[in-house]
C-alpha cells in the first residue's frame, strides 16, 4: 500500500493585509520558530537499489546509536508494505543491513501492509503503531499497534482486548471507505501520558488528529481518550511527525508542503499543550524537490532533548508507476526568529541587514545600493520571517543602465541568502515607473503595468501585500492595486524578504513588515478612523455611543486584511429593537458598509451569533446560532478565524466554533476591517489581528456542507476505460483528487481531439428529482498537457437532464449561477443548469489537449440550499 495518494487537490486560498504602517502603536512582535537543514546526505538511494523506506521512525538511545524503522516495499503483488528495521552507530552516516521485521499477519485485517510506523519505548516495551487496510485499492485505512521487548521483535499485535493473536485495529476509522481513512501515526510520551498524532483523511478533510492514553495501563489501545484536530490541514499537506523539544518546552511537529512537487518542503508546526498546534516557519537549508513523509528524530520518549544533535528525514523522488525514491537525512538545529512586525529607518545603520550582492551601504539616511554593473544586487532582513504579510519601503532609483532596469522587494525566500530566481516573488519597479511581478522557478507572471510615477524623480512607496497565493502592490498609498495577482500553481508561503536591483543604483527607505496587530486603545483611537456614529476612547475602551446610529462604523486604518484570526472584546450598553454588534472584514473600500462588500459577523443582546454577507449577495448566510453569552452584562471575546472562503466564529472563549461556513461563491479574500454596530450603545477592547494562528485549514474545491447528490448514485457511459484505478464508477465515488483505487473516469483513447461525430457521454441516475445549484468537473491531476493545464480535459459538453421517467431535455455548453434548476432521477452531467431532472448526461466533443485523446474528469452535483444558493 503506497499511503501518499492522500489528497492532492488545488487549494483555493485567499487572505492578506496591507497599506502603511504608519501607526507603529499597531505592531507587535513575536518569536517564531524556524527550522534550518544543515547540508546532508541520502541514506537510502531508491535510484540504484530500487523501492523505498519512507515514513522513518527513529530513536537515538542513550549510547548515540540510532534505531530506524520505515515503510518499504513489499511482496508482488502483496502485501504492499513491510516495516523494516536498521541500525547506525556512528550519527546517521551510515546504516547496518536492513531487516523485515513487521510483516502483515495473513488472514487478518492487516494482511495487506504494515506501513508508517511510528515508535516509542515505556514500561520495557517498544510500541510501534502502523497503517493497514482491507482494502486492496489502498483506501479506509485503520491505524495498528504491536509490542516487544526488542527493536526488531518478535512482536506482539493488538488484538482488541489484549496483545497477540489476530490484530485488530486500535483507532478504526468510520469515514468513507473510499477515502484514505486514518494512518500514519506518531507517539511522544510526557509523564504518565502517552500523545498519539495520526492522520485522518475523509472527504473535504485532512486533519492530524489527537488522542492520549496512560502509560500506566498496559492495555492503554483499548482506553483511549480522543481530543480532535490538532491540525487542520490543506490538501497539499502530508503526514506530522510529532516530538517534545524540552528546551522549548513545546510539541514540534514536522510534514511536507506541496508533497511529491517540484516545490515541496518541509514546514513546521508547534503546540505548548500537545493539543493545538500553530503553524510555525518552515525548515529553511538542504532540502530536495519531491520530498514527502518527514520524520522527527528523538529518544525512547519521543524527546529532543537540548543536548541533542536532533535531525530529520524524508523521502524524495518522481511518483511514476514504479516508486524508486530516495531517504535523506539532514541535521537540524531549532531556534526563533523574529516575526509579527519589523521597521527599519536605517537611523542606526544597516544592523538588520546582510548584504550578498552588491555595494550596500547606509548614505543620506536610506540602504543604498551603489553598483550599476550589478546584474543582481541584493540585501535581506536578517533572522526575520513572514507569511501572510504587509510589506512597505520607499524605493527610489537614483541611476539606471538604461529605462527597463529596476528595483524592488523580494517576498517569500525559502533560505534567507536566496536571489529572486531561486525562491519567492519579486515586485519590481523600472526606471521608466513600469511595474511587474516576477515568481522565482515560472519567471515573470504578470505584464507590465504603468504606474505613472517617476522613480528617478523621487522615492515611490511600495506596499506588498501577500496572503497565501494572492499578491496585492500598491504605489503612494493608492485604495486599489496596481498589481493584483494569485499564484494558482504551488505558491510560496512564508519566507525571508530582502531588497533587490538589476544594473541600477538605488535606496530604500522606512522598510517594514507586519503580521500581527493589536489595539488595547492605551493610545487613544489613532488607528481608526469613524465613518458613521459617534466615536470615541473613554476609560480604556473605544465607544459607540449614538443608539440611532444604522449602523455605526470605524474602520481600521491603512491595512487590508486577509487570511487570520481576528478577535475583540465586546459590550452592548445600551440598545433599541433590532439592535447588535459585530466585526466587519474582508471589505473592498474602506467606507464601505457591512451590506456592500465582506463579511459581518454579529452578535445580538440574546447572544445568538450570525453571519452576513455583503456585495451582490447581501443576506444572512449563516441563521443566529444560540451560544450561551450576554453582551449586555459584561464583555464576550469575540474570534473570527478567516481561511480563504472559509470562516469560523468563537463566541466567549470555547473551544470549537459555533459558526463554521463554507463560501461556495465568489469569495472576498482580503480587505478592510471595521467595529460595526446598528441602533446600540456598544464597547470594544482589546482588538487583535494575527496571521500565525491560521490554521493549515481545511479548504477544498467545493462547500462541505452542501451535499454531493452524484455520490454512489448509479452512472453509465458509452465508453469508459476499466482499468487500474480508472472506472467510469469514480465519477460518483465523491473523491476529488487521487488516491490509490479511485484515480477517476477516462475514455479509450482517441486519434483527434474532436470526437462529435460520436460523443462521448455518462449518465448518472439520481434515483428521484432532485433541485441542483451546480455540477463540477473535476480535472486529472499529477499529470500536466504538454504546454501546462490539464490534459484531455473536455472542453466542449453540454448537460442535459430530465425528469423521473422522462425524456433528456435542457441541453446546455455552460454552466451559469443564480438559477438553479430541478433534476429528476437519471441525472447526467454535462456542465449546465437544468430545471426538474432525475437525469444528467454529460456529452463530451472535444478534449483539451496535447496528450492521448482521453476525457478524463471527476464530477459532483451540488445541492440548492437556501444560503448557498
């Protein structure tokens, strides 16, 4: 069983930030922990020797001698995985032969695999818990555990109620079963409690999972204790590997980003309490493309301990049909560095600075870089990391080889000494005020665009705002962008910045950076400025005092923000009929009101929270929802978690949210910020933004609460290629990206790209009428058309439908919004909308492009419900 056909589905993303930071009361700085990779060496060549070990699991004991295990390859055709085993004695460099010495019990439910182990040492026991399935198509996996008194056995398999005998599972997974399902755990052990780390994989979700155990019980499998997430993740995130970092006092945890990409690597979260874990930077140094499945080094314990040289490994290599992938091991060292806010005046010279190219040096009070010969000259910000962030500096070209050099910021560096081609964005802007962003590894990835301003006559302020893929630049404090870019590919996240020219002097001035914000209104209301209502700072806290105000509003100033966890502290005073308050964010204007564009979330006298949508939609999304509080009698903590479309409400400090919605429309990714109330006397404190506690969240590319009606549902096509995972069955299966057994529906192959003499067509048969709001093609991913795209992809269909014992009608080539149509029983997908129907046919008669002639997609239907319409 190959466990890393998870879920590689194209996250929708957006967030941000952005404008001056001219309110230094606003920013607030904190440590974050980075992970640098010192140069290190492959132990294990897939290449040349053949198969893999992937997952690794390792204890360095009290001798320095280190015990590995890891998945490989197993039997042909089965089992699929084996655990084996090996053993170094001189720090890594070298490994002794390797063994099996887990192997799959026949007859049983783990008689398929053993694979990801994950391994401790308590009580005279080594455990080792591992992922197996019934499933010969490598889906609706359970997570096993065995003992022994010996790292290599002979081992003991949980049986349900004791060890030995027939294995049974010990976290069964009750997900679909054609879903990966639950595996590849990790252990650490703190006092008496044993924390056990697994993935759980389900539709439109990909979590690490939580639950404890007593050390004390010798049959602690069968008394488990279950706590949650502890991380949502995207679909681009892979497996954690947990540890304890006694220096830190902290649970590090490590995967892989963009696993089996081009531009994967490894990132990091971090947990004081082993429960919630927070995104951390990622590891910085030796790193190889196409990595997934990191491990963790530690003790028996699952420690780091601060005397350790502590080091982590992962596998890389292609993902073809034959998986040959290589271990690498690299030396880690742990240490924090500074992110939520950094300025820099250059008053004190360039301290914060390192130069690699160039001639740098503070002059007239600005870093300046000097050289005109300088094909590429570039600084960076030392020890300071960001993510979703706002980016500013005053930029001004004092010569130029000729009108098209340039200067500029450089966003997102994976190693901090990295030029603009190697990692991260640059924002430029040429001599002859000509703008443009250029992403490192793609090249330049927008066209030029005038920014009427002369940057040899004076400085231009620059303001980069970036939120996950999504990049925003400004020019002299301008309300819209010049530039406004997502990266829909495999972006960078947080990283280094630095300041860049090619072939032009230049200085930079009044650089900063800031990710985090907060306001306890000690300074008065300098940050805000009141577009309705009666405003102002009184005894700590910033009043609304006008009950007729319809509503009243203060906006944050000059920032615009995206993705992050935004909160308050809250009081009605006083009120009349109708009347709450609430936070607006994610505004297009900064005057707008809470109906013409964002969200609001709100909070009535009764404590009833609700969510609204602005813009063209204009309504309540989400119906008040009861939460136990009283605005009226003292202040309620109020957090908005924001994730792309994704938002999560917090009403008086719990634990899971009341509110958690999907927005299956246009989503308003980054924007403005404003205290909102309507016909109330109101009080705010205590306003906070952070971008470091978003979670890696759960986006993916349809609502999870609107229902797939296409699920199971029959389907039938006139020319379906039955072979390996493929199947016109995996239309309906409700799996939007590969995983082992469901890769999805192609046709035989064709010799041209238009087949409309003969169409292709699939039928699926809903079995009653049903409404539907919208049907989704799925593409084919991990393979790309010569050129880029999707390959055979059908580019011209149409939907047609009709009703329980009725004849297919309606046929459409698009498929348009705002008019949701009625489908009976037979549902056929094509792409269109489609009034009373229980039938879609999606008719294919023509494919994109380049490859064989194959039409290749996933499909899924989506209800009409009255707040997703």
């Amino acid at each position: 069983m190959k466990t890393k056909w998870l879920s590689f589905v194209p996250a929708i993303l957006l967030l941000l930030l952005c404008l001056p930071i001219t309110a230094s009361a606003v920013s607030s700085t904190s440590q974050q922990l980075a992970v640098v990779g010192s140069p290190g060496w492959d132990i294990y060549s897939g290449a040349t020797i053949g198969g893999y070990r992937y997952g690794p699991s390792f204890i360095v004991n009290s001798d320095g001698s280190i015990d590995m295990w890891a998945c490989s390859e197993g039997g042909s055709p089965l089992p699929y995985d084996y655990i084996r085993y090996q053993r170094s004695t001189d720090g890594g460099v070298t490994w002794g032969s390797n063994q099996i010495v887990l192997p799959p019990t026949a007859g049983s439910m783990d008689a398929l695999s053993t694979c990801d182990p994950g391994v401790i040492k308590f009580g005279g026991y080594y455990y080792i818990a591992y992922t197996s399935t019934t499933n010969r198509g490598g889906t609706n996996n359970q997570i096993f555990v065995a003992r022994s008194t010996s790292p290599t056995g002979t081992w003991e398999k949980w049986n349900g109620t004791g060890w030995g005998g027939n294995p049974q599972p010990f976290i069964v997974y009750d997900g679909s079963p054609l879903v990966y399902g639950a595996g590849q755990p990790s252990f650490v052990v703190k006092g008496s409690t044993l924390y056990i780390y697994y993935s759980w994989i389900d539709n439109n979700m990909n979590q690490m999972r939580v639950a404890t155990a007593s050390t004390v019980n010798a049959n602690w499998p069968g008394s488990l204790t279950y706590h949650g997430a502890g991380i949502n993740k995207s679909s681009f995130e892979d497996a954690t590997d947990v540890k304890y970092v006694e220096a830190l006092d902290k649970f590090i945890g490590v995967q892989t980003n963009n696993w089996g990409s081009d531009v994967s690597y490894i990132e990091v979260y971090s947990s004081s309490n082993g429960f919630d874990f927070t995104k951390e930077y990622y590891m910085d140094g030796d790193h190889y493309a196409r990595a997934s499945n990191a491990g963790l080094s530690g003790d028996a314990l699952g420690h780091i301990k601060a005397t350790d040289s502590p080091f982590l490994s992962y596998a890389y290599g292609s993902f073809g049909a034959t998986l040959n992938w290589n271990t690498r091991l690299t030396p880690i060292t742990m240490s924090l560095k500074t992110s939520g806010a950094f300025s820099d005046n250059f008053s004190g010279g360039a301290g914060k600075w390192t130069a690699y190219q160039g001639s740098w040096s503070v002059s007239g009070g600005a870093y300046t870089q000097s050289s005109l010969t300088a094909d590429t000259a570039y600084a960076g910000a030392s020890g300071t990391v960001f993510g979703n962030a706002i980016y500013d500096a005053d930029v001004r070209i004092t010569a130029a080889a000729d009108p098209g050099e340039w200067a500029g910021l450089h966003i997102g560096k994976i190693k901090e000494n990295d030029n603009f081609t190697q990692s991260g964005y640059l924002v430029f802007i040429r001599a002859n005020g000509n703008m443009a962003l250029f992403k490192a590894g793609t090249g330049q990835v927008t066209g030029e665009t005038a920014s009427g301003l002369d940057p040899t006559a004076g400085s231009v302020h620059l303001k980069v705002v970036k939120s996950g893929g999504n990049i925003k630049v400004f020019t002299n404090g301008s309300a819209s962008p010049l530039i406004d870019w997502t990266d829909n590919g495999l972006y960078y996240d947080s990283g280094y910045f630095g300041a860049v020219t090619r072939l032009a002097s230049a200085t930079f001035d009044n650089v900063a950076a800031i990710n985090n914000f907060s306001d306890d209104f000690t300074f008065g209301a300098g940050n805000w400025t009141a577009n309705s209502g009666t405003w102002a700072v009184s005894g700590g806290t910033y009043n609304q005092t006008n009950v007729a105000a319809d509503p009243g509003s203060s906006t944050l100033n000059n920032l615009v923000l995206g993705n992050g966890v935004i909160e308050a502290d809250v009081k009605i005073n006083a009120g009349t009929t109708g009347n709450w308050i609430g936070l607006s964010f994610a505004k297009t204007l900064p005057t707008d009101a809470y109906f013409d564009s964002g969200y609001l979330v709100l909070l009535e006298p009764s404590g009833n929270v609700s969510l609204y949508k602005g813009g063209t939609e204009n309504k309540v999304v989400v119906k008040p929802v009861t939460t136990g509080t009283n605005p009226t009698t003292g202040f309620v903590h109020l957090k908005v978690m924001k994730h792309g479309g994704n938002i999560q409400v917090f009403v008086g400090n719990v634990a899971s949210p009341q509110i958690d919605w999907n927005d299956p429309k246009t989503v308003f990714g980054s924007g403005y910020a404003s205290l909102t109330n309507v016909k109330s006397s109101v009080s705010f404190d205590n306003i906070a933004w952070t971008t470091q506690k978003v979670p890696g969240g759960s986006t993916n590319l349809g609502a999870s609460n609107i229902p797939n009606l296409a699920r199971f549902k029959t389907v039938t096509s006139n020319d379906s290629l039955v072979i390996a995972d493929w199947d016109v069955s995996r239309l309906t299966d409700g799996i939007e990206t590969p995983v082992f057994g469901s890769a999805g529906y192609t046709t035989s192959s064709y010799s041209a790209a238009n087949i409309s003499a003969t169409p292709v067509w699939v039928d699926i048969d809903l079995g009653s009428d049903q409404t539907v709001d919208k049907v989704k093609l799925f593409p084919r991913l991990f393979t790309e058309a010569v050129g880029g795209g999707s390959p055979n992809f059908p580019v011209d269909f149409t939907i047609q439908t009709a009703p329980d014992g009725g004849e297919l009608r309606y046929g459409r080539n698009d498929l348009e919004s705002g008019q949701s149509r009625r489908l009976s029983p037979r549902v056929q997908f094509h792409a269109g909308n489609c009034p009373p129907c229980s039938h879609i046919r999606h008719e294919a008669r023509n494919a994109d492009r380049r490859r064989s002639r194959q039409l290749s997609s996933s499909i899924v239907g989506d209800r009409n419900l009255p707040l997703s319409a």
